[in-house]
DNA sequence: GATACTTGTATACAAAAGGATACTTAATTA
DNA sequence: TAATTAAGTATCCTTTTGTATACAAGTATC
C-alpha cells in the first residue's frame, strides 16, 4: 500500500468514527436542543419532532458515555435530572453548522428540479 | 410556537435531511473514494475496507439518485462503467473535512482517558 | 380517593441497514 | 479448456433502529 492509499484508509476510519459516535437522525438534534435551554426529558422530548421515549433514552445514554453530555440529578422535592453539554460537546458546533447548511442547499436542489 | 422554536425546527430538518442523504457508515468514504481516482466497481470496493458488493451497489444507486454521482457506461470492448463526481457531489468537501478532523480529535480525546 | 404528571424502563414487534456467500454473463487470459 | 475479471444480483441472516404500549414510584391536582 502506498502512503497514499494509507492516508486515504486513515481519513476513511475517522469519518467512520465520527458517524458512528454522532451519525444517525437524532444525536445532534438532541445535542443542540439540550444547547438551546431544554435541559429535562420531556422538554427534549417535545422540542424534537416524532421522537419516542425510548429513543432519546437510548441515545441521551450514548451521548453521556462519550463524554459530549451530562445527567445531573437535582436533589430537590421532587428530585429533577437535568442534562447539559459538556464543553467538549459544545466542539460540534463545526459539524452542525456545515450539515445544517449543506440540507439547506440540497432541499433548494432538489425543489428546483 | 415562538419564532425561536420554529427556526429551531427547520435546523433539526436541515441536519436530518443531510444525514439521510450522506449519513451511515459509507456514503462519504464512497464519494472520496471516487473523487480521488477510483472510478470503476472492484476499484472502488477494493479501496474501502470491509465493505461489500451488495452494500456498494446500494449506496452507488442512493448516491446516483441524490445527484452526487454519475454512473457513465464507456462504450468500449469490453463495456466499462465508470463513476465520477459531480461538480455538486464536490460541495460535500464542506462536510467531510470537519467530520475527518472532528473523528481524529474524539480519537485521541477518547485513548487519552 | 382518583387521576394525572415526571422520568424514564420493559416488552414485543416491525422495518431498515448491514453482512456473508454464492451466482450470473460475457470477455479475456493462461 | 480452465481460470479470472468485471459489475453487479440473489438469497439468507443478523444487527440496528424505530414504533407501540404498558408500567414504575413519587408528587401534585381535582
């Protein structure tokens, strides 16, 4: 393999890795709404359109174990979980905007076919 | 719903329409491969490790109907088919960069605990 | 006292995505 | 003649994702 090929091989396993930690149709949704002030489950829940429950649960587990954000359980009466971004989630950013952008362009695309 | 929920909606559509275009595990590896020199079938499969025939002929024909990828058949003894980006596909550059460097940080972030 | 709200979990099921393997058809090469 | 290449398709199987529904335990409301 030349240093080329490998290069190439490098890039792919690290687009890879980005999709598997933040691809799919909901993870940055999630991220950007807990961003945007909806810090309890049913306010995450009702700000993302046609999300079930035990979605976002799975996918609130997945973003806390890497790191991008946090559970915190409020010991008040009742108690409360709250879940914030991470600063190292706030790093997204440079991938949201971009994706955003880009389904803005594509939509006016295919529209105008 | 406040002006803010209702741009805070369209973002969420923007990002999931982009995912559903380019996300999963091989659309973009695919669209760099090609974009940089692999044009027919076995060359593209040989460059992206792992992936199979079933899976790349699936995700050629995604990509061919989103308009990112063109599949040209060379009239030649024998008959060759050829894949190219499109000058649109190229837009993807956008997306793909900051996906690669996002992959590598996590990378080191996650080695690094 | 009965009912509803909160923050999920549990269960069962359906659909989509991904993977393994074999096969096709025509041409080329050994 | 046999094996190989090219560009996939066919079949079957597993995993992931998504949907629907019910349930829990405590608090708040009617």
């Amino acid at each position: 393999m030349t240093k080329e090929e490998k290069r190439f091989q490098e890039k792919i396993k690290s687009i890879q890795d980005t999709m598997f930690v933040i691809g799919g149709k909901w993870k940055i949704p999630i991220i950007l709404s807990v961003y945007s002030g909806n810090k309890r489950f049913n306010e995450i829940s009702n700000s993302i359109p046609k999300i079930t429950n035990r979605v976002l649960s799975k996918e609130l587990k997945h973003l806390e174990e890497n790191l991008l954000i946090t559970r915190n359980v409020i010991e008040d009466y009742p108690v409360r979980i709250e879940y914030a971004v991470t600063d190292y989630g706030l790093g997204l950013e440079e991938i949201a905007k971009p994706l955003e952008s880009w389904g803005k362009k594509h939509k006016k695309k295919i529209i105008g076919k």
